[in-house]
C-alpha cells in the first residue's frame, strides 16, 4: 500500500533498515500499519481515517472547549463536525511518534505501560511472518547448499514447538516449506555427486 506523504514521520528513513538476521523492523510496521489505518475509508466510522476522526465531535457536545476550537459541521451528517481540522503538519508531528512507538524507546514506553495496566510483550518466532516463510523460497535456484541448510535448520525447530494462536496457516506454510527446500537440497547434492562420479 502506497506511503501517502502525510503519514511519514520524521526519521522515516530508519525505516528502510533490514536487519541481517531477520529481525522485524518495527518501526515500518508501526508506519505501516499507521498508514493503512489513518487514510480516507468512506463507511468506517466518519470515513476520514483514525486522526481526523478522534476530533468529530456533534456540534451540540461542549464538553471539549479547548483553545482555537475550530467546528466545522457543515461536512458532516448528523449533526456532527470536526472540533479540528487536522492539517499536513498536524499529521507529520503525529506519524512521527507513531513511528517513534517502534524505536527501541518508544516501544519500552508501550511497554511499560502495558506491564502497567496487567498486560505483557512476548516475542514470536521470526517465522511466524508468512513474509520471512516465503523469502526462504524466493529464489530457490540461486540459494547457496549453506542458506538452504541454515534455513532448513530454523524451520524444523519450528515444526518440533507446539504450533498455537490464531496463525493457522503457519504450520502449512512451514511444512510446505521444509518440502521446497529439502528437495532443492537434494538435486544441488545429486548434480553434485554426478559430477563426482564423472570426474567433472
């Protein structure tokens, strides 16, 4: 899905980082998945994404008097305006912390405050992606016998864990997997023992 230039943050060329063992950027999740949620999306709540939407409020609600409010309800049916009109600046400053909540800090911050209220963080297995699953094939004939045997190696620790949660395709994925690789495995070492025999 296409960035649209109000959801980039400050520092969003952190998230271009690959990790080369694998590990997940979550920076570019947080922005990702920010993006996604915070366009225009006509018959979901107010249609105008998550952060124009937080500041609908019906005209007649005075609870919220803060300062510049700036009601707008003829845009909106029911009654209903934006106490503020969010601007391209209003939508950088917030991408940026979204993005922030996957830095190292700002995901300590998430955190502690989910610790706070009973809650706690665990990490899963790097192959619960279905992404990371099919890189280990993409390009199957230009893989190195070391990469298929490391990534050999990972998936059968997978497959022996207790496959769990709401991923119901992992254990499918990862078995189908193993199949890819084990097989191109064995026609590398079958040429290569031909060649053996032959004297190549």
């Amino acid at each position: 899905m296409k960035l649209l230039k109000q959801n980039i943050g400050l520092g969003a060329s952190r998230t271009k980082y690959t990790d080369p063992y694998g590990k997940i950027n979550r920076e570019k999740v947080f922005q990702e998945v920010w993006n996604k949620e915070n366009r225009p999306r006509p018959g979901l709540d107010y249609g105008h994404g998550i952060l124009q939407d937080l500041f609908v409020k019906s005209i007649y609600d005075k609870d919220f008097d803060g300062p510049d409010r700036d009601d707008d309800p003829t845009k909106l049916p029911l009654y209903h305006g934006f106490v503020y009109k969010i601007t391209p600046r209003e939508y950088r400053i917030v991408a940026t912390i979204v993005q922030w909540f996957g830095s190292n800090v700002g995901f300590s911050f998430i955190s502690e405050c989910l610790e706070r209220c009973g809650y706690s963080i665990k990490e899963t297995s790097r192959l619960d992606t279905k992404a990371v699953i099919n890189k280990m094939t993409k390009n199957l004939t230009e893989l190195p016998c070391k990469q298929i045997e490391t990534n050999l190696s990972e998936l059968y620790e997978e497959k022996a864990k207790e496959f769990s949660g709401t991923n119901k395709e992992k254990p499918a994925k990862i078995i189908n997997t193993i199949r890819k690789l084990e097989k191109r495995l064995d026609k590398i070492k079958s040429k290569r023992k031909m060649h053996y025999i032959n004297g190549i």
